[in-house]
C-alpha cells in the first residue's frame, strides 16, 4: 500500500479484528519483533491502538488515490515535526509578489513582460536587452529587399524599372529600348539603359565598342562590382555589355540568389534614376530571369508576324513562374506592334489578332518600318537624335506619352 507499509516497519502492533472493545477498554495485543518472535504486548488503551493500527479509517482507500499527487501526513509521532517557514529572500518575494510566494523557477508573467519589451515600467535602469520593436523596426523601414539601410524612413521607391523581352530575336527589342529611353529624357526624366544582351547592340548603338569595355554588366552580375562602375554617358547613361556576358550564365549557376543579382545591383541606383530600360537577349535563360526579378513592367515588342506572335505564349508562362517563385508583381505594361508594314493584309491581320486576344494591353503607339532605324546605330545614336523630325522619332515620342500616361493613373 502507498501510504503504509506494515512488512518493513520493525516492532509494528498487529491486531485481531475480533479483539477490539467498542467500548474503550483494554485489549490485549501482540508484537512481532525483527527476528520473528510473538510475544504479548503491554496492554495499552484502545484509542492509542486505534491509532496506531491504522489512524485514517475509511479515509485511506481515498488518500491512496492521492498519493502522487501530494504528500500525505505520517502519523502522529512517526516523523519530526516540520520545521518553521522561513521568509523568501527580497528578489523572490518581489517575483512572488505580495502574497509572499517562493520562487519555484517560473517566469512570472510581468517578469516575462519585462524580458519582451527589455525593461519593466517606471524602471531606468538598462538591462541591455533589445526590445522587440527595435529589431522590427530596421525591417520595416526598408523600401526594398535589397536596398541599403536608409537613416531616415524613406517614401516608396519611386524609380521604375522596364524590361524589354521576348524569345524571338529581331523584333525591335534594341531599338525599342534605347530611343523610349531617349524619348524619355527628352521629357526630363532621368532614365538608365542596361544592355544585358552579350551581343552588345544597345552598347554599339551608343558608339561604344563592346570590345574595348573593360569593366561590363558581368563584373557586376558576377563579380559583385558596384554598377555605378560600367555605366558610360552617352544620350543616356549606359551601363554597358561585353562579349564577356556570354559567360555570366556558367558563372553564376553556382551563386546563390543568382536570380536577384541584376535586381541587387539597380538597388545602389535606385534615388538616382526615374525609369531603368533593361535589353535582353532574345531568350528565356537567367539573364532574362534576372532582368524580369528586377522589373516592375514588361515591354513585349511583337513583329506583326505569326511566328514573333507564337512566343507571347512562352513569356506568359515564363512570367507566371516569375511571379510564383521571385517577383510576385512584375506584370506586362503593354504589347508594341514593332516593324509595322501597313502594305500589307498579314501585318493588318496581325495587329487585329493582337488586339483580339490582348486588348488593352496593346499599344495605341505602332512602330512602321523606316530607313532611318537602321541607319541611327551607324552613327552611334538613337533616331531621335539622328532625325529628330522623321516620323520615326514620332512614333518614340507617342510611346513616351502613353508609357508616362499610364503610369500616371497607376
């Protein structure tokens, strides 16, 4: 039994049920000494036997069920007598509170208030933990994920970033970057082109040599170099491509956030430029990846020809797993006609099919087939520069309107 054990008790008063006296009297016992000998017991009243046979009656049974969870008492005269409380020391009393309660290595609930907030009300002292506002509070101020650290909380980044994409080569995506870059000055605005194409045609257009750079967009997607170190001054500033770019894919695919490193990079420019215009090479690899995580919007120039409308399907897809996986709010600005023949029923066809299955996502502004598109980049300017009056500066200037028309509702 819990509560008593009569087998290892030495000198234990066994009893005989048939010999106790309700009425109080004497009643003879025998003892069981250790070494197995019965002999009679001094006679003693029967209110002692009682005792010390078994003290608790009916009660045990239930004080059994009891036992794991608290003590229960001896009887009387089998222990010490417990010995006086003695007061908690001040700093458990204080944890304790007034009820004088000892510490039995629990937080109390204010203590545990005082650890979060690091420091408890009214106290002056400095414990040197850091609340928890201070450590939310750095987060909070960020305008970017990758943005450095501002002292004063700054507004929303206000730089818009511009990639022109799509799969299929010669449909205008050059050309269509740097004079809407150049319209875009024009109209006061501060603009950067990123020429991410390793064929280098956005920096050439400009009357740089790919082949005489020296320091390119692969250092900085590589080698980590701070982009303010490439870019050149032309019509606009031009951070510039080499033929080195062709192997940034190889060299970054052992880099971790390899997608973000263009996206890292514009970051460092961010309060220096209001539009970034990104060319990418005609495919849907991690140059182009990283050019769609870094963009806000997506310009898709389309020849009015089947197969340049049969790689919108691949950017849809391409720009969804985009949205899933890096940058849930890129989204396509518009779809420019580009190398518009108007002579022609299948360019006329073309645009219609456009219209049909994109609606308003397609441009108003529509880019014809002019001389003058391939003659600018000989001289190393855009179209606006090289015949500020053609028609073909006119279309640029119209798409300038409507891209800054958009933006404005948003």
């Amino acid at each position: 039994m819990g509560l008593f054990n009569r087998k290892n008790l030495e000198g234990r008063t066994a009893e005989k049920e048939d010999s106790r006296d309700p009425q109080g009297t004497e009643v003879e016992a025998e003892v069981v000494t250790s070494s197995g000998e019965t002999r009679a017991a001094e006679p003693a009243p029967a209110e002692s036997v009682r005792q010390a046979a078994d003290p608790y009656g009916e009660e045990l049974l239930e004080l059994e069920t009891k036992a794991a969870a608290e003590p229960a008492p001896e009887p009387a005269g089998s222990v010490d007598p417990a010995p006086e409380p003695v007061d908690p020391p001040a700093e458990a009393a204080d944890v304790a509170g007034d009820a004088g309660k000892s510490a039995t290595g629990k937080l109390d609930k204010d203590e545990l208030r005082r650890a979060v907030k690091g420091g408890g009300d009214g106290e002056s002292e400095d414990d040197g933990r850091v609340s928890a506002d201070e450590l939310i509070a750095p987060t909070l101020k960020r305008r970017h994920p990758y943005s450095p650290e501002s002292e004063e909380p700054a507004a929303e980044r206000t730089m818009q970033v511009f990639a022109f994409a799509n799969q299929k080569g010669g449909v205008a995506k050059t050309t269509t970057t740097l004079n809407l870059a150049v319209a875009l000055s024009e109209s006061g605005h501060r603009v950067l082109c990123v020429d991410l194409d390793p064929q280098g045609n956005l920096t050439m257009s400009q009357g740089v040599d790919p082949d005489t750079v020296e320091k390119s967009l692969y250092h900085v997607l590589v080698d980590r170099m701070p982009i303010k170190e490439i870019i050149q001054h032309r019509e606009v500033d031009i951070a510039v491509a080499s033929i080195d770019l062709a192997g940034a894919e190889i060299a970054m695919s052992t880099q971790i956030g390899r997608e973000r490193s263009l996206q890292k990079a514009l970051a460092q420019v961010a309060d220096e430029y209001d539009y970034v215009c990104i060319d990418t090479p005609p495919s849907l690899g991690l140059l182009t990846i990283n050019a769609l995580t870094a963009a806000d919007k997506v310009i898709v120039p389309v020849q009015c020809e089947y197969l340049s409308m049969r790689g919108l399907v691949q950017l849809q897809n391409t720009l969804e797993m985009i949205r899933e996986n890096l940058n849930p709010d890129v989204q396509i600005e518009g779809i420019l006609p580009t190398m518009l023949d108007t002579r022609t029923i299948h360019a006329k066809e073309a645009v219609e099919i456009l219209e049909e299955n994109f609606g308003d996502l397609v441009f108003k502004s529509r880019i014809k087939k002019a001389i003058k598109f391939a003659e600018a980049p000989v001289k190393g300017s855009s179209v606006l520069k090289y015949d500020p009056q053609s028609n073909a500066a006119q279309c640029y200037r119209d798409l300038a309107e409507e891209v800054l028309e958009h933006g404005s509702k948003e």
